[in-house]
C-alpha cells in the first residue's frame, strides 16, 4: 500500500513539473527546473529536462532559465557528469567535433527534436564559446585543476559549458522554409527598393539600415534569418553591374555592423575577390569597414595590412576614415605597426578631413601596442595635440594622457569641465581612466572633480547639446555622467 502511494505521488509530482516545465512564465519553468534537478528520480528528470531546454524560448542569458536545472540533474549523475567534461575537454579547439559529440549526447538524454547542424555560422558561433570557457578553468584535462566536483568554482563551471552549449543549439535552429522563402523574397524586394535611390543619399542609407537591423524581439532563429540577409548581400556582390555590386558591399557592411559577423570564410572570400579588382572608393570603404568586423570578431590570419596603409592615402575621405578605424587593432603586434603609427600621426597632423583626424587620432590612442617606442611614438603624436581647437581631439588627447599618468592631464580636464557644455568625450575618457585598475585618480582631485560634476549633472548638461549623429543621446549621457559620480564617490571611501 505505501509503495503504490509513492508510486501515485511520485506520479502526480512528476505530472504537476511537467506542465510547469511548458508554463509560459519564465520564472515558473525555472523553478520547476530546479524542482525537477533536486528529484530523485533521474532517469525520469534527465529526458524531461533535455526536452525543456529544446523548448526554451531563446533569451541573452540562459541563466535563471531550465538549463539551470538541466546543469544541476547532468552533475548530479557521475557517469553523465564525467562524459559531459571529456566532451568539452576534449574539443575546446574543436567546435564541430564538439557540435556532433554534443548533439548525439543531447538526444540520447531526450533532446526532441534533435538538433540540427546550421552549418559555418553555428560553428563559429561555438568556437567562440569553447574559448570563452578557457578563460572559467576548462582545459584539455578538463576541470580538473578547480578542485573537487563538488567544489562550487567547478560546479559553476561545467553549468557554464551546459549554459553556452545550449545556447548555440537554440540560437542557431534553422528557419522553415516558408519562413525562409519568405526573409529572402523580403531582402530581394528591399534591396530593388534602395537600388532606385541615389548612393550615398540619405534616403538610400536609412532603408538599408532598415533592412539590417535586428528584429526587436530576438529568437532562436534570428541568426539564421540575419544569414539569409547575408546571403543576399552576397549575391549582389557577385554581381556583373558595378552598381548593384556596391549596393551589396553596402548593404553587408550594415549587417555586419548590427548583427555581428555570419558567413564569415564566406564574406572573406569575397573581399578578397573585390579588393584585388581595384574597386572604386564606395565598394573599397566598405570593404575596409568589412574586414575590420571580421578581425574584430575573429582575427584574420593574414590580415591585408597593406590595403589599410594604402586606403589611409586615399582620396576619398571615406577610404581614409574606414582604413584609419580598421588599423585598430589590426595592426597591434603586426610588422605594420610603426608605419601605422606614423601614416596615422601625419593623418592627425594634416588631414583636411574633420571625421579622418579624429578617426585617426582614435585608433592612436587605443592600440594595443606590441612594441614600446611605437607606443611612445603614438603618445608623442597626441601630445601635440592636448590643446587643438577641436574639442573632442582634445578630449581624445586627454584621454590618452589620463591612461599613461600624464601629471597635468587632471589639470586639464578639470579645466574643461568649467565650461557648462564640455564634450561629452571628456566625460567618456574620465569614466574609462577611473575604471582602470591601473590608473588612480590623484586623491587631491578627486573632491574637485566630484564638485564639478555634480555641478554639470545639476545644470542639466546631458540634455544639451548632443553630438548631431545622435549617439550618446541625452539618456545615455546622463548615464555616463552618473557612472562616473558613482566610481569617483565610491574610490574616495
């Protein structure tokens, strides 16, 4: 009697996670998760599970979600633990290993349906995870070196590999092929709509921004719908008509821009097909914008550092301005290094082009120099610059001052701050100065510059004068300037 009595509420407990497990609410299917990690029965919770994280709408964190709760019920099972750490140390330099050895081991447990393989773009997107993990204890021997299993850095670990894995497999589901038919007639359609509009028009740059922005509300399938976009960029890049050709580099360096990099051995073939035909100055700025996302995301094995050297000579200012932005970091640790730092300091000293200097003068200050006499050449550069006309190379100037110590740099900036509309840059550089743990604000000025703050929070500074292409806006400057109260306020205590 007592055994069919645990049986029927073992039953009904099991019936009662299940639907929670399908519940709407985020917060509801999380609980139940943790419910069902904390079960004794594994051999029902696992399949369950598996199959509650298949079903999990797509999110930014899978924290908080059932894959918490997935995490727990696979360490709590020794064998499935030790199997789940040899997969994941045995591929950190292997992602589609790592996506076939994963996916085989999901659907034994009860992934349904199983997952499929979106190809390069899911690979990639794993690549990038499996060496995020290094940097949280995993390596080749597995976890070992972070304790016991039942150590809590460990076990925070391993959930994060369960976390990140099965995020790729959500975040990477293939679209129908209605839905797809559907993205792609859409991008057709879009795309014939800009080819009527003058290049480098206004009109022309909004509707494809329109087209490359992210949808508001993201989903598991949104990167295989942003790939299809590409997909089209691309072809138009193929094209025989020139017009239609920069039409596509446009419309990829858009996406690119607000999606991040997908198809990318894909869309490095292609650059490397254009830039060899001597494109014109529109299809080669692009281009140039195009590399730099791909480095930024992946870094290039040979990365055309002669092609941003020379575009940074270019006559279009456009070319210049794209090349100059795209030698950070490209060029740090590279044989390029110093002649990237020269052609970047005349850049500074001459260019006619307002966007161009400042544009150089950025990358100046942010490279990760390899070698220390280009640093000091950079810092040189700059220097001369700490009291040019133009306010925000001022501000770039300054900035660079404040991360190398400069001893009148504070002075200098607390002098910007008396005028009631300093460059936002100022604010910018202080709060990047103050969050190094390698810069310390003098003790002296710290009160000072807390009073000429407060003094800009309370004169209503973020809401004037904002930069005209709109970014940082008013909230976001607002935020900056309350940041940075809060870390001067804070490092005083």
């Amino acid at each position: 009697m007592f055994k069919k009595r645990r049986e029927r509420k073992q039953a009904e407990l099991h019936e009662r996670l299940a639907a929670a497990l399908r519940d709407p609410d985020a917060g509801v299917r999380a609980t139940a998760a943790t419910e069902a990690a904390e079960s004794a029965d594994l051999e029902w919770a696992l399949p369950e599970l598996a199959r509650a994280v298949a079903r999990e709408p797509w999110t930014d964190d899978f924290h908080e979600t059932v894959v918490d709760g997935f995490a727990v019920t696979l360490r709590r099972d020794t064998a499935l633990r030790e199997r789940a750490e040899r997969i994941v140390a045995g591929h950190l330099d292997d992602p589609e290993g790592f996506l076939r050895a994963w996916t085989a081991f999901m659907t034994e447990l009860g992934w349904s349906p199983a997952p499929r393989d979106a190809g390069e773009d899911m690979h990639d997107d794993m690549r990038e995870r499996l060496a995020a993990l290094r940097g949280h204890g995993w390596s080749a021997q597995g976890l070992a070196g972070l304790g016991r299993p039942d150590a809590f850095e460990r076990e925070l670990a391993f959930d994060l590999a369960v976390m990140l894995a099965s995020a790729v497999l959500r975040r990477n589901e293939p679209l129908s092929p209605e839905e797809a038919d559907r993205v792609r007639s859409g991008m057709r359609s879009g795309l014939a709509e800009a080819l009527k509009l003058a290049p480098g028009g206004t009109e022309r740059t909004d509707a494809l921004v329109h087209l490359a922005r992210p949808a508001e509300e993201d989903s598991g399938t949104e990167r295989a719908r942003v790939a299809l976009l590409v997909d089209e960029a691309l072809a138009l890049c193929a094209d025989e008509d020139p017009e239609r050709v920069a039409l596509g580099m446009e419309a990829l360096s858009d996406l690119l821009l607000f999606n991040g990099v997908l198809r990318y051995d894909r869309v490095r073939a292609t650059l490397d097909r254009l830039v060899a035909g001597e494109p014109d100055a529109p299809v080669l700025r692009d281009a140039l914008s195009c590399y730099d996302y791909l480095h930024v995301h992946a870094p290039l094995a040979e990365p055309p550092l002669p092609l941003f050297l020379d575009g940074l000579r270019h006559a279009d200012a456009g070319v210049r301005r794209a090349a100059a932005d795209g030698l950070h970091p490209m060029a740090a640790g590279s044989t390029a290094e110093r002649a990237a730092v020269d052609a970047l300091a005349e850049l500074v000293e001459r260019d006619e082009d307002e966007e161009v200097r400042l544009t150089a003068a950025a990358s100046l200050a942010n490279l990760p120099y390899a070698e220390e006499r280009n640093a000091l050449a950079a810092a040189d550069a700059l220097e001369r610059h700490l009291d040019a006309p133009d306010p925000e190379l001022r501000a770039i100037a300054v900035g660079d001052a404040l991360g190398r110590g400069v001893p009148d740099a504070y002075d200098r900036l607390l002098h910007e701050f008396e005028s009631p509309d300093v460059h936002w840059q100022f604010v910018s550089g202080l709060a990047h100065a103050s969050a190094n743990d390698d810069v310390h604000v003098p003790d002296d000025l710290r009160p000072r510059l807390v009073e000429r703050l407060e003094s800009l929070e309370a004169s209503g500074w973020a809401d004037r004068g904002g930069p005209a292409d709109g970014f940082p806006d008013a909230e976001e400057r607002a935020e900056m300037l309350s940041g940075l109260l809060r870390q001067l306020r804070a490092g005083g205590r």
